[in-house]
C-alpha cells in the first residue's frame, strides 16, 4: 500500500509541476444523463449554491484594473479585491469592512508581472491569458476548514454530479524548517466526507501553502483536482479548485506569526470547470471558446479547428487559433475596464497581447486586415473595435518591416551563428519597430535560429540602467501600522480616529481662512519598525495615534497635511508632523519627538494652514477641471486618477485622441469663468443610497463610506441631488472626502502646463493655479514674442550663411526653451508647431546660400586647377557644410577627378573634406585619404569609400596638403 501510494504521489506531483495537457485525452461523459450545461448555467449554479444554500452575499467582479495596489498590472485572482480585509487595512465605515461570507465570478488576466501565461498560450490546451475566477470566501472567522471543505464537495459531487472517484485532493504536509506542522486537520476532514484515503495526499510548501507575496498574511491550502483519465491507467489530474486557510502572517524578517483574524478564500477556474462538466478535450473545446473559433474559421477560411498542438499542429494553425481566441477575449475585457493599448506598465503589456495577435491572425491564419475588430462581439461598445482595428493596422506595416529584418539578417548568417542581439532589439519595444522580444523569439524559433541571449541580456542591463538613472525619485511610505498592530486595537476595542475636525475650518470677514486647533489624547505610541511602545524618548521618530485629529491623512489623491503638534501646558516644545496616513479606519502621525512623549498626554494639533490651503485650492481647482473636461470632451469623458500637493495638480482622463490646443484652451478658458465668479463651494454627508443615480453626480472607481461626503460647486447639495433636478449637469458635482475651498475665487486661476498620454485611451494632464499659473500665463507670452520676432527676421532673409546659420540656431534654443518652459500647454503646442515651419524654412534657406556659395568657390578652384586626376587645394569656408558641396560640385564638373580640400578656421582649426573619381583603383578610398591627413594634424576622419570629411588642428598647413597629395599619388 505505501509503495502504490508513494508511485500515485509521484504521478501527482508531476502534475503540480507541470501545467496538464488536455489534448489526446479519450473522454466519456459522466453518465448517460442530457448535455452538460452551458457555461452560463455552471456560473449560475455556482453563485446559486452559495447564496442560497449558504446564505453568501454575491458581490460584482472588480474591474481588471487594480485599485489602489500598485503591486499588480492586472487583477489575477479573485481575492484581490478583498486584500484590505486580509491586510486589516480595511476602512470599517465602508461596506467592504461588513463583508462575513462572499461568493462572485472574478475577471482575472494572467499576462506580465508574477503570474505571466503569456507566453504559454497556444503552445498548449489549458492556458489562457484571460479567465473568470469562482471563489467563496469568509472572513473574520465565519466559518473555516470543515465548513470550506464540506460545502466545495457538496458542490462538484451533489450540484455538478461529479463521481467521487474522479476527484483527488491534496493537503499541507508541514515544513519543518519554518516549524510547520502538517494539515492533519484538512486530511481528516476529506476522509470523514468520504474521500479515498488513496487519493488523498500530502505535499509541502511548494504546493500547498499559500502567501500573498514576500510579506503578508499567509495559509495552508488544500486543492481538489479532476482525474482526466478516468477509471484504468495511471490518474492524469488537473487542478479544479484551490480551498486557502489564510492563518498566519509572514513578518519581514522571514517568520510567521498566527493572525488575529482567520479567513477562507477559494478559487476554481470556470474555464477549466466547464470543459470537466462538459466532457470536452480542452476548455478551447467549450461553449466560451467555440463560437469565437467558428467565427475565425468563417473569417480567415482557413480549415476547421482541430485542437492539435506540437508537431502534429501543421502550420501552427491551431496554435493561431487558441492565441487569436485567447487574445481577443483579454482584450476586449480589458479595453471595456479602461485598460487600452500603451506603452508602459498594463497598457505595455496590452499591446504585446495585440501584437500577438495580429501576428498570429495575419502570418499563420492569413487574415484581412481588420479581422481582430471584427471579431469583438458587436454589444462591445464601438470604441473597443476602433481600438483594436485601429492598432492592428498600424502594426501590420511593423510586422511586414519586421519579418523583412529578419529575414535579410538570416541570409548574412552562417549555418551556426546566432542571431545578433543588436537586431533583435532594434526590432523590440525598446526599439523603432515594436515588435516584442518574445515575438521575435518565436519567430526565429520557427526558422530553428537561436538568438544571442546573453547580448541582449546585456542590453537589457544597460536600458535598465538609463531608465532608472531617469526615474523620479521613489517616495517614502512613512510608519506604517501592520496587521498585528491593527488585529491588536480592534481586539482592545479602539475606536477609529475621529478625523471630522479636519473640515472645521471657515472665511473671515477678510477672505482669510481660519483653521482651528484640536486637543486630542495620545492613545498609542509606535517606534519606526511599528513597535507599540507606551512611552518615546527624546530625538525619537515615531507614530502616534490619537483619539482624534484634524490632520488630512493622505487619500483621494490629495498629499497629506503637515504640521506640528504641543502638549497642552508646554506650548513651546513643538513636535513637529511632516505627514499623516490612514490605515485601517485609524490615522497615525509621524513625528520626532524633541522630547519624551507617553500614552495618555493630551496634546494639540496645529496644520500648516499654507500647505492645507494650497491643498484646498488645487482639490477645488481638480474639480473644476474635471467638470470642465467633461463640458469641452462630452458627458462620457471619464477621470482616471488625480494626485495633488501645494505645488501642482496631477489628473489622468480617458480619452480617445490627445487633446487640440483649441480643446485645451477651452477647458482652461470654462475654467477660468467658474473661478471668476467666485461660486461658493457646498459640502455636506449624506446616505450614500441617495447619491446612487444622480444624473451628471462623477465619482471615482473606488470605496466609498456609508454616509459619504458630497462636493457641489455654486449649487447647495440637497438642491443638486434631487432627482427631479437637472443642475447637476451644469456644474461640479463630485463624491469626494477632500478638504476644498469654501469658494472658488481664491484658485485665481488654472494652467494647464503639461500633457502626455500616458497609454492609449488615457492622457495625464498637469496643471498651476494661482501665481504660478499668472507666472505661466507671463513666460508663454514672452516666448510668444520672441517666435514672433524670429519670425519676422527670417522673412526678410539673409545673404550671409553666418547670419542664416545663427537665426537656424536661435530656432533650435527657441525649441528647447518652449519644450522645457513651465507655460500654458495650448500656446506650447501651437509656438512648436510655428517653429517646426520656421526651422525647416531656416534650413532650406542655409541650403540655398551654401549651395550658392559652393558653385562660387568651386569656380575659382576650376580657375586655378588644370585638369587633370587630382585637386589639393585651401578654400575659405566658414562651414564643413559648404567645403562638402564644393567638393562635390568639382567631381560633379570634373568627374575624373579625385578632390581633397582644407579650410582653415580661427585657433588653428581645420576642416577637411574629400571624394575619390569612380574608376581608381580600390585601394584608394576616401575615408583613407581624409584620415591619413587628419592623423597628421592630429583629429579625426569619417565617410566612406567615395566621400569622406574629418577635422583637425595645425599650424603648418602646406605639411597637411603635401601629406594629402603624396597619399594620393601613391594610391593612384
């Protein structure tokens, strides 16, 4: 018996480590009962079964768009969105914090960062880049192992009717080294439902202990897998879902400590569900694939789909298809989820799948151009299909200069060479064609040509290096109160911080504002590592946490208050506060301590009233952009983040093409009207049910408190959410917890001083409010005039290349200095486009002057050469330029002769240029020539074989003419 369950352990564990390849599988329906269920109704009966029969709330999908966690480039599991209550970082005013036992059906795109298929889809039957996720969770210790284990086999063996016998599970074996007993537990709990002892197995961390990341909360897990083979034969098994007991937390140095609260999250593939409940080969064989392959079959004419992969897969085509239908699938969800087609990060990674796709579509499935679009379902909103035929176009003409590279490389290469490094990067995103370095793996995998992976591991090293020598310097994430600090508090009863005071602030008669103290009570005090500790000594930095506070804590986008803080009695001890961070419904302090400081002191807060208020002033300036935004690019323009401090203000919006000067003028323009009539600025809480479907009401993607915070401008709030009321739509109406003015004339005025579109779809826009924005408005208008002025120099002319060479210059630094100007980013786009015209006018201008200067000299050297196979001689030229097109213009008028010219310049400087008559003999080459007498005055040389140029330095210019004539004649 050991020794057939030791074999069964091996064949497992060869299945854990290899992903499960579905295909040559003989496969028999579980009975003789009707078809299988569509995948509508396995989703259906999945979230049916745990609401109904186990009283779960079914929550939404999140978006694919991670919120708030910069960790992920795409959601890619179903308990991302519940991380704050795992973390205990979750808000306890918002809904998320009431949240006991959740069921849902989670989008999750697995492609870039730690969990990449990317590349793996296609090669195989069981990857896929884009997949739902079905997963039940319970949280806070609602129930655990037994009640999880129980309720996922009642599920697939009562509901699905999968026989028992084709089910095996496996269970935490323990790890010793990290003093981790076995899961007995879970073991015990299987056999009591009636599992096989033979198909219940152990296995080690590896496998089955599960961690959020690095840190964090972690657990043992136990999985359910499906036996492909059936009854006979050695058991082929793929993994159908994942049962996690998060009960520990990984520290940072390494070791675990238990959590205060326990939780259970699941996760079962749907894809990979329905094509065991559907009896299908592969999930490419289900009912969420095969329309999608019917539709590309009718598309392309190509052969039907007949699931082969490796070497039986003639032509790759069947490869094409998985990698068209999996592709398609990612990006139409990602696209309607606000994810398009960029250049870094997420949007980076979109335009690989893209480019995947269209390569595959085209090269293998000879697809016409525009087919990607067309296959996106037609409920799709238009904009998706624009997208992605748009982008498939543009990259086709990539592709086809690509492949052409590639292939004139090829035929340079011997039998055993690799391909070049530089060529291949040349042809990567990192490059001008945007062909992805694993597209071009694959396509040299194709001819059998393996590529030099250490050459462009090093050029990767080195792009590497540029680009963090560019990075913005990485902010610090200040003390925060992990997990265990928190569990602590909750468990003593501590009350979230009452941060209400942070709105009491009012407009003196003056126009000032006036912001008032708070007296609070230091309830715990934290050091640097997030010790809590009663007292802190002198020198100290350290966290504290009061009862209340009227500190702005970082969130929303808006940068933290800064300040300082007393103890009441002793004024004149100033603790002083750089920053304040929420963290789990708690706000904590930084702060050093100039002297001791206990639990218990009653203190007195005071924020820098001018960092607050230039804080108000960009958040209502941020409003108002937005509300402006949508006035200029229509109703549906939507914000996509926003982060502001005293300095400048940050917004990103969706849009489908960058914006016009004439748009960005407008917006400032709607701007300005809202500022100048200095509107009053209502704010009031109210049920967040009321808010739910105000016409024109913006909010974010985000979580917000239960009552939540409401922000009109120039419309009292109950006036503006009054459903029957269309003002909304005519003025800013926005969810927002911020701290903003209490009327809008103190913005003064908005700049808008940068845009870039930071991806497809998505533009960031940065903008100055008050005398910054007037000192932009002053230095747009300064180099307005300048242009203006550079203009009107360059319509008179000029018969002097010097004079033309220095108007060409000051364009160049008039350039620079618009690109680089902290101005408005309208009159920045139109002063560029002004001096694009006015350089390339100034160009041709220096052209038709040196040409003309040129056949002037050239004239006077034929005067003074007769003919014959050789010219060395001076000119005076105040240019390499012109000394080039003399030389030219002589061989032109002299065809058999070989021309080298010197001009000397002030200092001792010298310009060299030169050409060799066609029909000399090979020896004689131009480079030679012009680097033989560049060495002897001591510069350099460059050209080619017929034309070359070079400078140097010397005194004795009869010596370098006498090198230049001996050289020649020796060759000739």
């Amino acid at each position: 018996m050991a020794a057939s369950m030791a074999a069964a352990a091996r064949r497992l564990r060869r299945a854990f480590r290899r992903s499960p390849l579905w295909g040559g599988l003989s496969r028999r329906p579980f009975s003789s009962e009707p078809p299988p269920a569509s995948a509508t109704a396995v989703r259906d009966a999945f979230l049916s079964f745990f609401r109904d029969r186990h009283g779960h709330r079914l929550v939404p999908s999140a978006s694919v768009r991670p919120r708030g966690d910069p960790s992920l480039l795409f959601v890619n599991a179903g308990m991302n969105q519940f991380k704050p209550i795992f973390l205990g970082t979750v808000d306890p005013r918002s809904e998320m914090a009431g949240f006991r036992r959740v069921a849902n059906s989670q989008k999750c795109v697995r492609a870039g960062g730690r969990h990449n298929d990317l590349e793996d889809v296609g090669r195989d039957l069981s990857h896929h880049t884009f997949f739902e996720m079905l997963g039940n969770w319970a949280f806070g210790g609602e129930y655990f192992k037994e009640e999880a284990c129980r309720m996922a086999w009642e599920l697939l063996t009562q509901v699905y009717g999968i026989p028992e016998d084709r089910l095996w599970v496996s269970y935490f074996g323990g790890d010793p080294k990290a003093g981790l007993d076995p899961d007995l537990e879970s073991r015990d709990i299987w056999l009591s439902l009636g599992v096989c002892a033979s198909h219940v197995l152990s296995f080690g961390p590896q496998e089955n202990f599960w961690e959020m990341g690095n840190t964090g909360p972690c657990g043992p897990c136990t999985e359910i897998h499906y036996d492909l083979a059936g009854r006979g034969g050695a058991p082929q098994l793929v993994e159908l879902w994942n049962l996690v007991f998060i009960q520990h937390n990984r520290e940072a140095d390494g070791s675990l400590q238990p959590l205060p609260q326990r939780h259970v999250d699941t996760g079962m593939g749907l894809e990979r569900l329905v094509a065991v409940l559907q009896g299908a080969r592969s999930t490419y064989d289900t009912d969420l694939f095969s329309p999608l392959l019917d539709a590309i079959q009718q598309g392309c004419g190509v052969p039907p789909y007949l699931g082969r992969v490796g070497a039986a897969d003639e032509g790759r085509t069947d490869m094409a298809y998985r990698v068209v239908a999996d592709h398609i699938r990612t990006l139409s969800v990602c696209i309607a989820d606000g994810v398009c087609p960029g250049m870094s990060g997420a949007p980076l990674v979109l335009r690989r799948i893209l480019r995947r796709a269209v390569r595959f579509s085209t090269e293998v499935l000879r697809a016409p151009p525009g087919f990607l679009g067309s296959l996106v379902p037609v409920v799709v909103e238009t904009l998706i299909v624009n997208l992605v035929s748009e982008d498939e176009a543009a990259f086709l003409a990539s592709l086809q200069r690509g492949r052409h590279i590639i292939d004139q490389t090829l035929r340079r290469l011997g039998p055993s060479d690799l391909f070049p490094a530089e060529v291949a990067w040349s042809l990567s995103l990192s490059g001008n064609l945007g062909l992805p370095l694993d597209l071009v793996e694959l396509m040299l995998e194709e001819k059998g040509v393996q590529l030099d992976s250490a050459g462009l591991a090093r050029l990767a090293q080195e792009e590497g290096q540029h680009r963090s020598r560019q990075a913005e310097p990485a902010q610090e994430r200040g003390l925060q109160l992990n997990v265990h600090a928190l569990g602590d508090l909750q468990r003593r009863g501590v009350p979230p911080t009452d941060d209400s005071p942070k709105y009491n602030y009012s407009l003196r008669p003056s126009g000032g504002y006036e912001f008032g103290t708070c007296e609070a009570q230091v309830l715990q005090l934290y050091t640097e590592d997030g010790t809590a500790v009663a007292s802190v000594g002198k020198g100290q930095r350290c966290g504290l946490l009061l009862d209340k506070t009227n500190f702005y804590a970082e969130q929303g986008g808006q940068a933290s208050d800064r300040g300082y803080l007393v103890r009441v009695g002793q004024e004149d001890v100033l603790f002083p506060v750089p920053r304040a961070q929420v963290c789990g419904g708690f706000i904590l302090h930084e702060a050093v301590a100039p002297e001791g400081l206990e639990v218990g002191d009653q203190v007195q807060l005071h924020v820098d009233e001018a960092w607050r208020l230039g804080c108000m002033e960009k958040h209502t300036a941020t409003h108002l952009l937005n509300w402006a935004l949508r006035q200029t690019l229509g109703p549906g323009t939507e914000q996509r983040g926003s982060h502001l401090n005293p300095e400048r203000l940050r917004f990103d919006v969706a849009t489908q093409a960058p914006l016009t000067p004439e748009q960005l003028r407008a917006v400032e323009g709607t701007v300005q009207e809202a500022v100048g009539q200095d509107e009053a600025v209502y704010m009031e809480e109210v049920a967040l049910a009321r808010t739910a479907h105000v016409p024109g009401l913006r909010s974010l993607d985000e979580v917000y408190p239960d009552p939540v915070r409401v922000v009109s401008v120039g419309v009292p709030v109950a006036e503006a959410l009054d459903l029957a009321s269309q003002v909304a739509l005519q003025t800013s109406l926005e969810l927002c917890c911020g701290t903003h003015l209490l009327r809008t004339g103190a913005i003064g005025d908005l700049v808008i001083v940068g845009e870039r579109q930071l991806s497809r779809g998505t533009t960031r826009l940065l903008a100055v409010t008050g005398e910054q924005a007037q000192q932009a408005r002053e230095v747009g208008q300064a180099l307005a005039q300048e242009v203006g002025a550079a203009a009107e120099r360059l319509s008179r002319g000029s018969q002097d290349v010097v004079e033309a060479q220095r108007l060409s210059k000051d364009m160049g630094r008039l350039t620079d200095a618009v690109d680089t100007a902290v101005m408005p980013q309208w009159q920045r786009r139109e002063l560029q486009a002004t001096l694009k015209v006015l350089q390339r006018r100034a160009n041709t201008a220096i052209r038709k002057l040196e040409t003309g200067q040129a056949a002037q000299k050239t004239q006077e050297l034929l005067q003074r050469h007769s003919e014959g196979p050789l010219i060395v001689d001076t000119v005076s030229t105040e240019s390499l330029s012109v000394l080039v097109k003399v030389v030219r213009q002589l061989c032109e008028r002299a065809p058999r002769t070989s021309v080298l010219l010197l001009s000397p310049q002030p200092l001792g400087h010298v310009l060299c240029a030169c050409q060799v008559a066609q029909g000399t003999t090979p020896a004689f080459t131009a480079e030679a020539w012009a680097l033989a007498v560049c060495s002897h005055m001591g510069g350099k040389a460059w050209g080619s074989q017929v034309v070359a140029q070079g400078t140097g330095t010397t005194a004795d210019l009869e010596a370098a003419l006498r090198t230049a004539r001996a050289y020649a004649l020796n060759q000739l």
